[in-house]
C-alpha cells in the first residue's frame, strides 16, 4: 500500500492512498466536508416566539419554522461565540425578547 501527503487537503494526515478522496468520501466528517467545499455553517442569535434562540437555520428557514415574527441579531462561525453574544446582550439562550 502507498503512503503519500496531499498538499491539496491541508486537514489530512499522512494517508492511504487506497482511503484518499474522493474514493471513500464518507469516511471524512461533515465539518471536513464543510471546509474543503468552501460551506460556513453559521450560528445565529434570534428572537424567536419572544424567547432568544441560537440557531444554524438562516432567517428564511427560521421563518418557516418559527412563524414570520423572527428577529436575526448577529452571526458567528462558532456556537459558543453566538451563547456568549445572547448571554451577554440579552441574559442568555431562553430569555424573553421581542422584535
């Protein structure tokens, strides 16, 4: 079996070339995915039926799953920065808001 090291999938280790992408692609976690492709997953601060709520739904979807009086207020790229952000302005995840 060949080992090699691919410049072009910077998250990987020394690897097997038989495992290598894309001939077994499922065996990469979606976050690996994710960042390969190029894809964000973004969490959102919301007020959502007057509760804030930390979502990855965009606005349409929170909109469609929450009824049309949702409220974005900031985005991050990590879940904790967003649960620190509605701590701070709003006294956590769960607290009463309104749009």
């Amino acid at each position: 079996m060949r080992w090699f090291i691919s410049a072009a999938f910077p998250y990987a280790r020394v690897t097997p070339s038989c495992l290598h992408f894309p001939r077994f692609p499922f065996l990469l976690s979606p976050s690996r995915w994710r960042r390969r492709a190029g894809w964000s997953l973004k969490n959102t601060v919301y007020c959502a039926d007057d509760r804030i709520e930390v979502s990855f739904w965009d606005l349409e979807q929170m909109k469609v799953r929450r009824g049309s009086d949702v409220c974005q207020f900031q985005s991050y790229t990590s879940y904790s920065s967003a649960l620190n952000f509605a701590q701070k302005n709003f006294g956590g995840e769960g607290a009463s808001c309104s749009c």
